[in-house]
C-alpha cells in the first residue's frame, strides 16, 4: 500500500477475506499497549515495553504463521500471542504476576510472555539468546516425523539484537545444519538508544542473509499487506526446503524502548511526531478498509469502545487478584528431584517467616498479597 491505503500499481494483494481483514488485533495492541504503559507509570506493574508504531510487523507476521508454528519472542511481539487467541486476562496476568499467570506463576518480569498452548516460548531477559535456540528448536521440528514439512520456528528480534554474536550463531545453525527457521529482523530504527546508522555501516540486516547462504527478504513493516504477502512466501520456503529464511521488517520505533527509558534524550519529540503522522501503519491499514468498503467511521468508534471496555474489565480483575501460594517460588524449577541449593533457600525462608512474618509490618503486609498469606509454605517446613 502507499501512505493513505491505495495499492500500489502492479502489485499482487495477499489472499484475505473481508472477515479476515478487519480482525481486531491491530486497533487492539496500541490500546493494551498505553493502558500497561500508563499504570507502570502509577506504579501499578514494575515494566513494560510498547509496540507502538510496529503493529504491522507484529500482526502481519502473526498472520502469516500456522497456529501450532513455535514461536520465540524478543519482547515487543504480544500482538503474536493476541493473535493466537491468548487472550487479555492472560496478558494483564502476566503483567501483574497473578494467581492467573499459568506461564511463569508471578515470577517474570511483565512481558516475559509464554504459553505452552499457543506454541509461545517464553521471552528471556538477555538479548538475543532467543535466536540460536529457535535454530535449535526448528532442528529438532525437522527431527520429527510428525512436524517435519509442516512446522517451522519462527524467531522475532530486532536490529541491534543482530549485533550480537548469538545472532550469527542461529544463523550459523540454521544455513550448514539445516533448520526451517524464519528469522524475522524488526529494523525500528533504534537499540535502546543507538540509532541502527551506529550499530552497522551497511544499509541493514539484510546483506547479512547472503552471506550465509539464506534466503532473504526485505519488507516495509509498516504495510501490513506486505508484511503478510512476504511473510507467507518466506515460511513456504522454510517450510518446504528445511532450511532458513530471513525477514527484515523495515519500521519505526514510535514509543520509548521501555518504561526505563526517555527517547527524547537521544532524538527529536517532532521527528517522532512526524513519523507518526506521515507513515503510521494503523491508519494505512484503516485506509485501505475504508476503500474497499470494508470499514467505516461508525465501525471504528465502536471498535476502540467496545476494546476499551475489555481492556479495563481485564485490568480491574487482574489488579484485585492474589499472588500464587508463596510455596510455589519453587515449584516447577527444575525437572527431576529437587536440587539442594532450592531445598535449602525454602528452608531458610520458612525460618524467616516464622521469625518476622506475624510481627513485622512490612512483611505482614506483603503475607497478604499472596493467595494462601505463606501459610502452605509454613506448612510443609519441618
């Protein structure tokens, strides 16, 4: 599309439906997106990172991946997990480290997101370990009869997590061991505060795809048709050759890199406004609805009212939630027999509880956040 959502002359739509084309999750994400951001703010969650001005990338990749294709995220792909039908609750428990959040049991960060179910692995903090562990996982999708041809790993990252080693290392993996591994690159301009003009003397991450010998493509990701089209073409090939495929999604980083960071400290307020404006992904998309007849004015205002409502119904809920039981702080750590050092930080916990945990206020007052006040973890110490 161009910038206010005509197709541009000579090129092919992907295959989409009028059902298809007006599904939530694009108007959705920016809404859940300033919502968490702003009660960080009130110091209602510890973090959190936005996706603003990327929404195309991230739902048009989503939409372009078969349900049961693993994912490995970076941190900004919740619109992935929305798209597979998560749901907010879930989100908002993550967030918040509730007796709801099945991933991690309240002891993630918020936006570590992970979900078993939805083929969703769940984020880790360091950059870029999540790429040579997709290269790994989609090895071990063409290890197995059931998935191979099928199934690929898709892995998402952005331009200066290319910078690291692990970076080549999937790469690495994926080109000589031959693993259908979709690396999909998020080019947003920025790593943290580095403009990607510091980070590489050539024009993107790209270039980088030939030299190991991987299919690649590069897209605009701020069309979502695109993004969609190129996306698809791209997993066919990881698909059906069991070999990588690189995508790098050319956009922009609207919103600060997370909560713990002022963007205008390294750039200028009206060179984000004006990106804004001119090249937003969301209204290129609303355009091109509108002129297919798809969407109008009405449908929008009752869109955002109706997402709005969700969005804080799920908050109020996930805000007046428990803490799991205290006991769970181990539970589900390692697999097998329980190692010593954990049995014995129990212990010494237990002891610590049983010292403070009725007489000192701040620690009475934190008892009750937790859904049994720590008495189950009282209960199994000797």
């Amino acid at each position: 599309m161009d910038g206010v959502g005509n197709v541009i002359e000579g090129a092919e739509l992907p295959e989409l439906d009028q059902e298809f084309a007006r599904k939530k999750n694009m108007a959705l994400l920016p809404i859940m997106d300033t919502l968490l951001y702003n009660i960080q703010r009130q110091g209602k969650i510890s973090f959190y990172m936005t996706a603003h001005g990327e929404e195309a990338t991230v739902v048009g990749t989503a939409a372009a991946l078969l349900p049961d294709d693993e994912v490995l995220g970076q941190y900004r792909e919740l619109g992935v997990l929305l798209w597979r039908g998560w749901g907010i609750d879930a989100a908002m428990a993550q967030c918040f480290g509730n007796e709801q959040d099945k991933a991690s049991k309240g002891r993630q960060m918020p936006v570590h997101w992970g979900s078993p179910q939805h083929h969703f692995h769940t984020i880790s903090s360091p950059l870029a370990t999540q790429i040579p562990q997709a290269a790994g996982v989609a090895y071990a999708l063409r290890r197995d009869p059931a998935r191979r041809g099928k199934n690929c790993a898709a892995v998402y990252f952005g331009e200066g997590a290319a910078s690291e080693g692990d970076f080549h290392a999937g790469m690495l993996f994926a080109s000589t061991i031959s693993s259908p591994t979709l690396f999909i690159a998020r080019n947003n301009g920025f790593a943290i505060s580095t403009p990607s003009s510091e980070q590489y003397f050539g024009d993107g991450i790209a270039a980088r795809g030939a030299g190991y010998g991987i299919d690649t493509i590069r897209v605009d990701g701020n069309d979502v048709l695109a993004v969609l089209s190129a996306t698809r073409e791209a997993r066919r090939k990881c698909v059906e050759s069991g070999r990588g495929v690189l995508v790098e999604a050319m956009t922009y980083r609207v919103g600060h890199h997370s909560t713990s960071d002022d963007s205008f400290a390294y750039r200028a307020r009206q060179e984000v406004e004006d990106r804004k404006r001119i090249d937003n992904p969301i209204a290129r998309y609303r355009l091109f609805l509108k002129n297919r007849g798809w969407w109008s004015d009405s449908d929008e205002d009752e869109l955002k009212e109706s997402l709005k409502k969700d969005v804080m119904r799920a908050f109020k809920t996930a805000e007046g939630l428990k803490r799991h039981e205290l006991s769970d702080i181990f539970s589900d750590v390692y697999g097998g027999e329980e190692p010593l050092n954990l049995k014995e930080q129990r212990e010494e916990l237990t002891q610590l509880l049983r010292k403070y945990g009725t007489v000192w206020e701040p620690w009475k007052a934190e008892l009750k956040k937790f859904k049994d006040n720590g008495e189950s973890l009282l209960g199994r110490s000797k």
